[in-house]
C-alpha cells in the first residue's frame, strides 16, 4: 500500500510535468494548453453522459428487482474517470478518458472479481477461490500448492432465489 501512495504522490506528478513540458517544446506551449482543455472539456462531456447512462442503467435493475452489479462497477468507474479528469495533466486526463468508455469498462469488469479474488486470498496459497462473472460464467483457480477448499466470490445476480418463508421465525 505504501508503494502505491508514494507512486500515486511522487511518480505520477513528476511524470505528468514531464510530459506536458515535453509536449510544450514540440508543440509549443500554447497548443498543449489548448490541447488539455480541449481534452478536460471533452472528457467532461463524456463523463456527464456516461455517468446519465449509467444512472439509468442502475435504476432500470432497481426497478426490475435486479441488483445492479455491473451498473454500480460502472458508476464507480466514471466517478474515478471525473476525479482523473480534474487532475491536471495529460496522463491522467487520457486515462480518465479510458475509463468513460464503455468497451474499457466492461474490459475492467471482467477483472474486478479476479482482483477481488486475490485480495481475498490475502497471501494464503492453498485456498481455491470461485469466481462467479456477471454474465453467468464461473472460472475456478486453484493455486500452486491449492488444497481446493476456499472462498467463494459471487459477482451479479444470485444462481438462486430464495423462497419466501411460509410461516413466521418462531412460531411452531
């Protein structure tokens, strides 16, 4: 955790002033300029777009008693797309662009329950860990080493509803 603060701190704005100075000598420093606000007024654009979509996305599964998976992923991605579009700077300001698009997204969604998963393993090598993905299809990784006991991660719907109770908790 502490790597990545001091890269998120030290490195990235070094390497953002890198770039924008670098891209001013080429291009001169008044096109770079423009060229960042043309890209932050665009990726605005889009954010505000996307994140409208996503909204209703979200509120459509609501509505159909659905929970909303894939719609939260997302609106958690354009969140940190309009926070990278506020830092100034070119890098941030292309990933944000990257994270507002849609095949990107879904690209990352795909990786969030693996990344999930390994956080669950938390260094223990013997556990198998399940990945259930939001489009119904589960992969099973055993570890070198795996015993194949371990933890499940579910991502989307659940395989199964669960039946209303015919009779109160208690009563007999």
């Amino acid at each position: 955790m502490v790597l990545v603060l001091a890269l998120a701190f030290l490195v990235v704005p070094v390497a953002e002033l890198a770039v924008l100075i670098a891209l001013g000598q080429q291009f001169g420093y008044l096109t770079t300029f423009a060229a960042m606000v043309v890209l932050s007024l665009t990726g605005a654009w889009l954010a505000r777009r996307e994140g409208m979509g996503a909204w209703q996305r979200m509120q459509t599964a609501l509505a159909e008693g659905r929970m909303p998976t894939a719609e939260a992923a997302d609106g958690a991605m354009i969140l940190l797309a309009g926070a990278l579009l506020l830092t100034p700077g070119f890098l941030s300001d292309v990933v944000g662009v990257l994270f507002l698009l849609p095949p990107v997204r879904a690209g990352l969604r795909r990786w969030l329950p693996v990344l999930a998963a390994r956080r669950l393993l938390g260094g223990r090598r013997r556990d198998r860990v399940r990945v259930e993905w939001v489009d119904g299809r589960s992969r099973t990784t055993v570890p070198p080493g795996g015993d194949g006991s371990g933890t499940s991660v579910t991502w989307g719907p659940p395989e199964v509803e669960q039946p209303p109770r015919s009779t109160p908790p208690g009563s007999s």
